[in-house]
C-alpha cells in the first residue's frame, strides 16, 4: 500500500490549491481517508476525513473547525486518488500535508488511527 501527496506550492493569502494522493497496490474507495498538517514545532493535527465510499463510492466529510467552509476533501475513484481542495489560503495553514488512509468504514481525525501514511508535501502561506 502507498500514498502519494502532489500539490503544495507557495502562494499568498486568499490564493487556492489542491493537494491530491494518489494510492497505489490497493483499491482507495473501501478505505477511510484523512488528511493531516503539520507546523514546525508543533503535533500532527487532523483536517479532514472522509468515510469508506463502500459501495456508493462517496463516502461522508468531517472537518476540524478552523479549515471549515475553507477545505473540500473528495475522492476520484477512477484516478484512484483523494484530494483536498483548500480555498482562502491563511498564513497559520502553513504546514506539511499529509494523507492517510485506513481499512476501517469511519474515519478520524485522530493521526494513530491510521496505519499507511504518505510522504508528505509543504504548502507555504505567504505576502
């Protein structure tokens, strides 16, 4: 099972970008997906998570207040690959993203429920 995370880049306050994982050696839609971000010097927190698609192949979101109404995660069942849509970019949302998935129907915010983790990639919020 991998993971790999495309998307981060530098860009200004207000600016937008999509962060995607793609998932390979398994099939990503039975697997509960979150992404994470991690500040230097500061713990992994979670972001975003969506359910097992199952059979409907959607699944359900759950965010963490302060990307609420900012952040989309989604998942392309064809590419294979989730993704997280992230709008009105801040300074504090400055961080190394992570996706993760888990085999379990629910998922979770929480960093231990996941077992397979990607390498990361560093989005920068900046004037």
């Amino acid at each position: 099972l991998q993971l790999a995370e495309a998307g981060g880049g530098l860009v200004q306050p207000g600016e937008s970008l999509r962060l995607s994982c793609a998932a390979s050696g398994f099939t990503a839609r039975y697997y509960a997906v979150g992404w994470f971000r991690q500040a230097p010097g500061k713990e992994r927190e979670g972001i975003a998570c969506l359910t097992s698609g199952g059979t409907s192949g959607v699944g359900t979101a759950t965010y963490e207040d302060s990307v609420k109404g900012r952040f989309t995660i989604s998942r392309d069942n064809v590419k294979n690959t989730m993704y997280l849509q992230m709008d009105n970019l801040k300074p504090e949302d400055t961080a190394s993203y992570y996706c993760a998935v888990d085999p379990k129907y629910y998922c979770s915010l929480a960093p231990d429920r996941y077992e397979t983790w990607g390498q990361g990639t560093q989005v920068t919020v900046s004037s």
